[in-house]
C-alpha cells in the first residue's frame, strides 16, 4: 500500500487548521453571517481583499490553502499569490467538477454547476496545473453516487495518470447524508494495483459526527483526511436563527468562557480532537475570523467535554436538510 506523508506534520506553528478559500474566491456562499458583509465592492478591490486574506492567513502560520474553480477567482489569485510568495511549505489543494457561474450575483439562479466528466476533468486540470509545484492534493469535487464519478473508468484512469505524471495526492470532497456510503467505496478503488485516493475532505462538525465510524480507516498512514464545515456554515456559532440548538449554543458559551476563546474555536477544536491527524479547514472570510478560529491551536478539550459535545449529533438526514435551508450571501 502507497504510504503517505501526513501533510498536517508539516504545518508550523499553525498546527493542523487551513484556510478554504470558498468565501473570500466569491462574494456569496452558503452560510449563515456573523459579520455584515462588504457591499458594492468592485473586483479590483474583492481580488485585494482576497490576497490580503492569503497574506494574513501565510503570516499567522498558515501553510494549507484549499480551492476549487466553483470558488470564483480564487485559483487565479493563487497563481498570482504564489509568485510573490515563493515558500516550498505552501501546500495547495484544489479541485474539479464544480464551477462557478453566478458572476457576483447574489440573485443569480444558479451559482455552481456540477460536471463530473472526461472533458471537465481534463479543461478545469489545464488551468489548475498553474499552481504546480504548490499544488499537492486533486480532488473530484463533491463526489457522489448520482453522477457515477466513481464507476467512471476513464475519470478514474486520467487522475491516475496525473498522480503519476506529477507526484500528487488523488483526493475527493463528499457531501450529502450519503458522504459515510461515497467513501467506502472511494477507499477500494484501485489503479493498477494501487489505491487511487488518498486525499479525502469531508463535513465533520458537532451536528454531523456520520464519518467518526471511519475513523480508523481515515487516518492510517495511507490517507490524509481533511475535515470542512468544521463550524457546519456558522450554524454552530450561537445565534437567534436555530432556537432548537440553543441548548448546545449555551453549553458552547461556557466552554468558549472556560478555555477564553470564541464559540468558532470550540467547535473546531472539537474537531481537531476527534481527528488528531486531519486538516481542519478555517472558512474565514475576515481577519478577525481567522484570528479567532486560529485559537483553537492554543486550547485542548478535556474529555469530559468532548463527550457532551458528542451527544448534540444528529441525524445526516436532518443535517443536510437544515443546511438546505441556508441561503446564499
């Protein structure tokens, strides 16, 4: 079996978490907001706003930076980032299968476009290849069983070729209440006699605890694991949108006030505790958010406290249609 280098152990000193770069590569996601949103910037000033980001992130010790063509300009402002930031230890992941379509339109009817095929593959790898030698990790983005990625021999076949051709992980995203199912089959596919994937970024959260049961198999020395939705789209930060959660609200409150960090620490440290060898992905589109989130590197939960936290998790189903209801902004 191909051993891999935990990418998390090169990471100093911002220990494990890294940045998606999702909401500052467009203007509009999924989410509900803690902080009022810019309005009316032009995209000189977003793509800034985006380089001061990666700036702020690289200089409180961040080194892993997940992107994605469904994220808007991102992997164009990595490009230019990287020219300017020439440093060995920046690790890129990025993606194919989603992209972007809203062009800064919140009301547009359609802001991502899923195509799990040979042609996208091969159109989104010519741009994305730009960030090699940074790049490290290719994943198939929001992989799924409905468009059969996964039976897709010639898919499968060309990410082959390019872990070859140019020393990559192969990785995939999941989604969905299904997410456990996607990535047991993910974990056989073999290319001539060798696992194909070894990169896997899934939702992981106090709501959403369906992947602990793979714990074992997702971090061997074989795969990296790389958790998003860490703060499940700030549905975990306490607010008046969700009452039925506000027990968990208040008891995050008080671990927030026990450890003196901010809600958005305690549910990624939750995280991080629960999967000691994954990436924790910070979603931050503001320096003080990551800042804040940047702490869960200075505490530890205690165990009393992780298993309470435990018991607030609930059904994938119930997850992922709650989360439907979360508009883009």
């Amino acid at each position: 079996m191909h051993k891999v280098k935990y990418l998390s152990m090169m990471f100093n000193p911002a220990g494990k978490i890294g940045l998606g770069t999702a909401a500052i590569g467009r203007p509009h996601y999924i989410n509900v907001r803690h902080e009022k949103p810019i309005e009316n910037q032009t995209l000189p000033d977003f793509k800034r706003n985006a380089i001061k980001m990666l700036d702020e992130a690289y200089n409180k010790g961040i080194r892993f930076f997940d992107a994605s063509p469904g994220y808007g300009l991102i992997e164009s402002v990595l490009i230019e980032w990287l020219q300017q930031n020439n440093d060995e230890d920046i690790v890129i992941a990025t993606k194919w299968g989603l992209s972007y379509q809203a062009n800064f339109n919140i009301n547009a009817s359609i802001h991502e476009l899923k195509e799990h095929s040979l042609k996208n593959l091969n159109a989104q790898w010519k741009f994305s290849k730009k960030l090699l030698p940074n790049l490290k990790i290719y994943q198939i983005h929001s992989a799924t069983f409905d468009t059969g990625v996964l039976d897709n021999k010639a898919i499968l076949t060309r990410l082959h070729e390019l872990k070859k051709e140019y020393d990559i992980l192969i990785g995939l995203t999941t989604t969905g209440e299904s997410q456990v199912e996607v990535l047991k089959k993910a974990f056989d596919i073999e290319i001539e006699n060798e696992l194909l994937f070894n990169s896997f970024q899934s939702t992981f959260n106090i709501f959403d605890q369906s992947i602990i049961q793979l714990g074992s198999t997702l971090q061997d020395d074989s795969r990296q694991l790389i958790i998003k939705e860490s703060l499940a789209n700030g549905r975990l930060i306490p607010n008046s949108f969700f009452n039925k959660h506000n027990n968990l609200y208040r008891y995050i409150s008080d671990l927030a006030v026990k450890y003196n960090v901010a809600a958005d620490a305690i549910a990624m440290r939750f995280c991080m505790d629960s999967f000691p060898k994954a990436i924790c992905l910070s979603g931050a589109s503001s320096a003080n958010q990551m800042r804040s989130n940047l702490l869960a590197n200075q505490i530890k939960l205690q165990a009393e406290d992780l298993e309470l936290l435990r018991s607030y998790n609930v059904n994938p189903e119930m997850y992922w249609n709650e989360r439907k209801t979360l508009p883009w902004q």
